[in-house]
C-alpha cells in the first residue's frame, strides 16, 4: 500500500468517525438500535476500529492489514496484537479511538517526509 493510499485511508477512518454515535465496542457494527450489524450495510451506523478499517477499505481484505498495522503500530508496544482488544478496553473512551488516529496520520506522514 503507498503512503498516499494509507493517508487517504486514516482521512477516511478519521471522517467515519465523526462523532462517538459512530464508535462501538463488542462487535465490528452497530445499528441504529444498538445491534450487531454487518459492515458494509446500510443498517450499519457504528463501528469499531476494526470494523472501521473494513468499511473504509470496502471490505478489501489486502487494504485491511496495512491500515491496521499502521495503527497498532502506534500503541507504542502496548501489547494488543490487534485493534479489537484495544477498543473494547473497559477504560476506552472516543478520545482515545480520535487520538489513535491521529497520531498515526502524523508519524505516516512525518516518516514519510524523511
């Protein structure tokens, strides 16, 4: 995956989450009802990080793992292996899920700049 595709895609992930109505905890997607709701649907209006990486990716499973990687790239070794466990954390809150982001934008960027 390039850079630019990886910036382009945190921009995305960034706008998916709009306001903490569009994060959820416990499953990939939420409806408006608070139930589990499949990724790319309609019905879809929540997401976690994980399910926010397929849905911007549009469920292109090679586009995925980068973007995933990029972003526990910046948990600075905390051990999560993966986004899930980091999101559904008890003590999580949208701050952190905005932050995250964020932060991976700049160091892409900032490495990419070199």
């Amino acid at each position: 995956m390039s850079t630019e595709q990886l910036l382009a895609d945190l921009d995305a992930l960034d706008a998916l989450f709009s306001d903490e109505s569009k994060w959820a905890r416990g499953n990939y997607a939420r409806d408006a009802k608070g139930r589990p709701a499949f990724i790319g649907g309609a019905e879809a209006v929540a997401w976690c990080l994980v399910g926010g990486c397929i849905r911007i990716t549009r469920l292109a499973a090679d586009k995925v793992s980068p973007l995933e990687t990029a972003l526990c790239r910046t948990l600075d070794g905390r051990d999560y292996g993966s986004l899930a466990p980091f999101n559904d954390d008890d003590g999580r809150t949208f701050a952190d899920i905005k932050n995250l982001i964020s932060s991976t934008r700049a160091r892409i960027a900032q490495e990419a700049a070199k």
